[in-house]
C-alpha cells in the first residue's frame, strides 16, 4: 500500500511537472525556434489601416448644466520634416543604451528577454515582463497595435524577425526614432527636440540626448516639464549607460554629468543645464485640470488615443468652482513671489467627482502640477523589509507634481482611524509631555529620537480627541507605536493614499510615522478625508465623467462612464461617524478656528519639520478640500515672515485659505450633519438632457491660535534625485501658442526594398 501511494505521488509530481514547467517551456522553445528557422514570407504583410491624426475636447457642466468646451488634446507638430542624415549619432547611441543595446546583433528579437518574458507571462498568466527590442516596438506601432495578448506578443515577435531580415537596421532605427511617443502629444525625436529644447534635432547635445531617450519606457512619467526630478534620475541612468558601453568618454560623462534638467520657467540657470522650455502648444482654459485629466487618459487609454483618437470628455469639474479656486490661490499668493506655491483640490465625497483643482500660481510658466504627487521608489536594498506596500507601485497612479509632500499633522486621522478600528476609545487618556523620548530609539545624524510640541507646549495629560484637536505630537507618538505603524499605513492605503508604505528598518516605528513622514500629495488626501465625510465609503477619485469616441462608421461610443460611481466600504460608519466627531472638534475648538465657516465641518491641520510645508484639509458632507502652501524647488526652505505671518502653521494661512473657498462653495448648499444625506447636485441628468437636445450620449456602460504641531524630528526621506536650488525671483518669459495642424499619419511604415 505505501508503494502504491509512493508511485501515485510520483506520477502527480510527474503531471505537474509536465504540465506546468516542461508544456511552457515547450512551447517557448517552439515559438522562439519559429523567430528564428521557420521560412518567411517574401513580403511583409499591409501596416495597419491608419486615420488621420483628430483633436480630442474637454468639456465642463455649467451651473445652467450645459457643456463648454474648456480645452483639447492635439498632436504637437515639428516644424521641419526630419531626414535619417538629421538624427545626429549621439541620439542614436543614447536610445540604442538605453532600451535595446543588442539592437546591432540580434535578429529583431532578443531570444533571453523573449524567453524570460514569455516564461513569466506564463507563470503569472499576464503579460508581466516587457522584453520588446527596438524593432519589435517599432513593429508594435506600424502593424499590430498595442492589444495586451499572448498572440499579439507572438505576432510581434515574427514580424519583427521578418522585418529585420529584410530591412537595414538603419532604417528600422530611423522609423522608430520619428514615430516614438515622447510626451505631452509628441511624437518622433524631431518634434521632442523642437518642444522641449527649441532646437533642431541635429544639433542636440549629449545630455540632451540622453533625456530624450530616458523618456521612451514611461513618457508621462519622466516627462521634464511635469517630473524634472524623475527626468534627471532617468537622464543620469542613460549617461551612464552611454559611458558603459563604451558610446562616450569619461571625459564626456564628467561634463554632462553635473548638466542636471532645468526648466526656463525657473528663470536664468546657474551653470551648464540641461534646459527645458515651457510647451508651445495651445493654453487650455484651467490649465490645472486640463492637465489632470490629459494625465488620467494616458495613463488609462495611452498617448496616442489621447492625442490622435478625437475623443469627446465631459469632466467632472465645476468650472464657477474651479474659478473661485484659481482665485482663492491667487489672492493667498498675491504680494508673494515664486518658487513659494499653493495648491487647492476639492472632491465631491459621495462620487469621488473631482470638482476643483489648482496646482500652483501658474501653470504656463511652471509646467508643474502640485496638486499632483508622485510615488515613492521601491526599495531595492534586501535589508530594508517591507510590511505594507504602496498601491502605486502595483497599479500606477495619476502623478505629475514631483514625489509629493510630507503632510505633517495632517496624517494623525490616518493615526486615529486605525485607533478606533482597534477599539480605542477617543475617551482614552496619555500623558502629554512637551517631549518624548523614544524608547529604546538609536540617535543618528536625521533621528535625535526626541519629539517636541510646538513651543514646548504640554504637560499633563490628554484624551485621544483633545490630543487631535489641539494635535499633540507626543501623545500621537505614542498612539501610533500602540496602534502600530503597519495598521497606519495600511489604513491610510484603504483611504486612498497611493503612497502610504511601512518598512519597519526604515520607518522603524519610532513614533514619527504618525507625524507625516510619507509624501502625499493634495489630490489624495482631499480624496482620502473624503471617505469619513461619506461616512466610511470610498469612490475613487476621477476627474472624468464620460468619455465617447467616434467609430469608423461614426457612430459615437462611449467608452467611459462614471455617472453613476461605485462606491466601496472601506472603513465602519461608526468609526468614520467618531472620526467626524473628533475632526469637528479641530475647527469648533482647536488647531483651526481660522476655518469656521458656520456649518458642520470637520478637519486637521499639519505643519511639517521646519515649517516647510503647511496644509489644512477639511471637509463638509458634500465638498472636501485640502490646501498646501509650500515651496516648489524643495522640502527644507521654512515658511516664515510670509504676508504678516511669522510661522506659517496649517492654522494660519491655510486655514484661511480654505475658509474663504468653502464659504463660496457652500454657500448655495443645504446645511446637512454627517448623519444626513448629502445634497448632490447630478451631473447625469446633465448628460441626458444634453442627450435628449439632440446629443447622443451612446450606449452607457456603467463602470485660529498656532498650530501646536510644530517642529519635531524625523528620519531621512528616501534618496531623491537632485532638485533645483532655489533662485530669486525672475521674470520669465511665457511660451507663445504656434499653429498646430489637425492631421498627421499617426505611423510611417517601412516601404524600403528587401537588403541585398
């Protein structure tokens, strides 16, 4: 008996062996050895059909629930036509370093990446690994799209053997350089160089070809004008490629090295740059949240759907809101200078419906959208252990305004949700001393392991709630280490914190992680505070309402609706209903009794290290708005002496800030408690009225005092790459709109006859 159950072990080991290690791998071998052996046809097959390049439009709802257009997505055009004799070699080597160094070897695959690509796409059931060689992306673009698909991939990969045999390496590389998306609408290397460097692709510099091809693997993420620290980071990896393959010099490398990207917006540059200039394309009415929701296309649909496709898009944005909020930032800014900034965001709770969003004082000359965060680099170091991940990292999220910034206070309901969802009662007392020593905490040069109260403030003892409305660091210190700092990430992750990570070697749980050592950005935390408005319930944040698209036969389709949003519990109503409660208390008799605007309303003040960043975010059942003011180039230049303020805590001018906006945003809606249901206004029925005039909408498918925070110790920030220094106030000059034509081939197919 106990053989026959050996042997029938053995043959199920066996069966699954073979069906799940030696099938694939078969499979791939048959595959890779088709690439490379089997006979090909003598002609390519027909490039895909192509449609001139069409405009797509941003629309908004009015108050009168009409449709204005507000902006459009056009395909940037070079000026000149760009001949192979004009793409200078440097670029050649910089993209060849940088996305396929075997391109002058290999036969249009790569059979290791191809291998590795495919095993993993099988183990995972997903197409998980990329492994595309220059030609093979090429031939992604001109013949078979962009379908996520096994048979795609394999289609690819004939096509791209097929192609190589029968085409000059030369020329591949030339129709891939001409056609590549490179951003913000642009695509070829011709029309990357005009925009962003204002100059022909010919005479482009070493540094500047090593940015350019530093853009192909995520465009909108390492795009200069949005990202320059990212732009840098991936322009110094190029660098260093080019000098290892041996493409440029030491001496070469030496110089370009210290040329870090530099916007013209940021007024004259201190020493040799790489100098980025602000976009010529067309200004967009709200220039802020036409540039949020170009961001959420791309990243859902791609650039060339974007920017070629004619798409239709009804945004979720008030535009009388939008309005009142590019002028509340403006007048809080007024008699202030740049690199100092502001930004505002306002998020309907119950939709997630994006209703206001102003990333600074101006975007035509900054190209920076603030209100936009980023996601933090995931560590690579094995020692650093990781008990909570950021979302963005598995499933990325709309960035576009740095890494973000450290909240502060701010982040202590994150501290508190988690608390009361552990059964912490707000009655809960702790001491409350002016500081607190971390136990058993290591001093180091960035962790003294001291944390302070404002002014040296406290003494005694404090409740939960007291403790949050006058927002005791020390007390908070010692809630989050009973709590624990992975509850509180994860917690801040469940709200919508894209952001929010938890490494015990680095974070260490010392009793900071409560005080806002994780950079968020506005956007994410006005939506994040929008779940306790909605009483626990979470819809995501989306700029979007509806997104149509016209079919080859005109039919319009509409491929995106958010009329009606899903909403997800994320955290029990009687902890969101005693969060509220708490957040009530900040504004009725704590941090921010600048931010009463006479109606229930709750909230949380936060000033990080050094008064370097300011925030307040508040919330009423039917708007919830975060406000940050800060500078621009850096996280360290304190916040002090600015328009009769002396310390520039989230009470003060942010508060302010925030009141004045609420009070107009509310003004025309019914007092409600939290309790009650939220008087929404529904921009569907806009739709359909629209609709019914003659619009078709297609087929639906749903789918005070100080803030006492204050100064306190944290540990180092996660390496960054090199920011700007800060420069004194400049003028600068703005980018003027050139014509742009409407039509372009989106794809120039190989045409060439067969090598010799």
């Amino acid at each position: 008996m106990a053989m026959g159950l050996i042997r029938g072990v053995t043959r199920a080991v066996a069966l699954f062996l073979v069906c799940s290690v030696i099938t694939p791998i078969t499979v791939i071998v048959t595959i890779l050895a088709t690439f490379f052996f089997a006979p090909l046809p003598a002609k390519l097959p027909d490039p895909r059909p192509t449609v001139a390049s069409r405009i797509s439009r941003v629309y908004a709802i009015d108050s009168a629930g009409n449709r204005q257009e507000i902006g459009a997505f056009r395909e940037f055009e070079q000026n000149t036509p760009v001949r192979p004799a004009d793409v200078p070699q440097i670029l050649k080597d910089a993209v060849i370093s940088a996305e396929d160094k075997g391109f002058y070897s290999h036969g249009g695959i790569d059979p290791r990446g191809s291998m590795r690509a495919l095993w993993a796409d099988l183990r995972k059931k997903n197409l998980a690994q990329g492994g595309s060689t220059i030609t093979q992306q090429y031939v992604k673009n001109a013949y078979v799209g962009e379908e996520r698909s096994f048979v795609r991939k394999i289609r690819e990969a004939i096509l791209a053997s097929q192609l190589d045999r029968q085409v000059d390496k030369d020329e591949i590389l030339f129709q891939y350089l001409s056609n590549i998306y490179l951003g913000e609408g642009i695509y070829g290397v011709g029309a990357a160089s005009e925009s962003y460097f204002r100059k022909p692709v010919s005479r482009l510099t070493v540094t500047e070809s090593a940015m350019i091809a530093g853009l192909i693997p995520a465009p909108s993420r390492y795009e200069p004008r949005g990202n320059p620290a990212l732009a840098e980071s991936k322009r110094l990896i190029v660098l260093a490629k080019l000098y290892k393959a041996g493409f440029i010099t030491r001496a070469q490398l030496d110089e370009a090295t210290p040329q870090r990207v530099w916007l013209a917006s940021q007024g004259p540059p201190p020493g040799p740059v790489t100098l980025v200039y602000p976009s010529q394309q067309q200004e967009n009415r709200f220039p802020f949240f036409v540039d949020y929701v170009r961001r959420y296309l791309e990243l859902k649909y791609g650039p060339a759907r974007v920017f070629r496709g004619g798409l239709e898009i009804t945004v979720t944005m008030d535009p009388d809101l939008q309005a009142r909020a590019e002028a509340t930032v403006a007048d809080a800014l007024s008699g202030t200078s740049a690199p100092l900034e502001m930004s505002l965001v306002a998020v309907e709770p119950p939709t997630g419906y994006v209703k206001a969003l102003v990333g600074g004082r101006d975007f035509a000359s900054s190209q920076v959208n603030l209100a936009l965060g980023g996601c933090p680099r995931q560590p690579t170091d094995p020692k650093i252990k990781v008990e909570v991940e950021a979302s963005c990292w598995a499933t990325p999220a709309v960035g576009g305004g740095g890494l973000g910034r450290q909240p502060g206070s701010s982040f202590k309901p994150f501290v508190l949700a988690a608390a009361l969802s552990r059964g912490f009662e707000p009655t809960k007392v702790y001491k409350a001393p002016s500081t607190f020593q971390i136990p058993d905490c290591k001093v180091t040069a960035q962790n003294k392991c001291t944390i302070s109260n404002n002014e040296g403030g406290g003494g005694g003892s404090a409740t939960i709630a007291s403790a949050t409305a006058k927002s005791i660091n020390t007390v908070y210190a010692q809630i989050v280490r009973d709590v624990g700092c992975k509850e509180t990430a994860e917690m801040a992750r469940n709200l919508g914190v894209t952001a929010a990570w938890y490494s015990p070697t680095f974070h260490t749980c010392s009793g900071t992680y409560a005080l806002g050592v994780i950079d968020v950005s506005p956007l994410e935390m006005a939506s994040s505070f929008g779940v306790f408005a909605a009483r626990g319930e979470r819809a995501a944040p989306t700029p979007v309402l509806e997104v149509a698209e016209r079919t080859v036969d005109g039919q319009r389709r509409v491929i995106e609706d958010n009329s009606a949003p899903e909403r997800k519990r994320v955290l029990d109503q009687i902890v969101a209903d005693a969060v509220n409660d708490i957040l009530a208390g900040v504004i009725t008799g704590g941090t921010a009794r600048a931010a009463d605007i006479g109606r229930p309303a709750a909230g949380k003040t936060g000033t990080s290290q050094n008064f370097s960043n300011a925030w307040f975010v508040g919330y009423t059942p039917t708007l919830s708005t975060s406000v940050w003011m800060g500078y621009s180039n850096n996280q360290k230049t304190p916040l002090r002496g600015i328009k009769g303020v002396d310390k520039v805590f989230g009470g003060t001018i942010p508060a302010r800030t925030w009141k004045k906006f609420m009070s107009q945003a509310v003004a025309d809606v019914p007092s409600t408690k939290f309790s009650e249901d939220p008087p929404i206004k529904d921009l569907a029925e806009a739709l359909r009225r629209d609709a019914r005039g003659g619009f078709d909408p297609g087929t639906r498918r749903p789918t005070g005092p100080p803030d006492p925070g204050g100064v306190y110790l944290v540990e180092a920030p996660p390496p960054q790459a090199p920011v700007p220094a800060t420069l004194p106030p400049t003028t600068v000059a703005t980018a003027v709109p050139t014509p742009v034509p409407t039509t372009r081939p989106p794809v120039t197919p190989v045409t060439l006859l067969p090598r010799p």
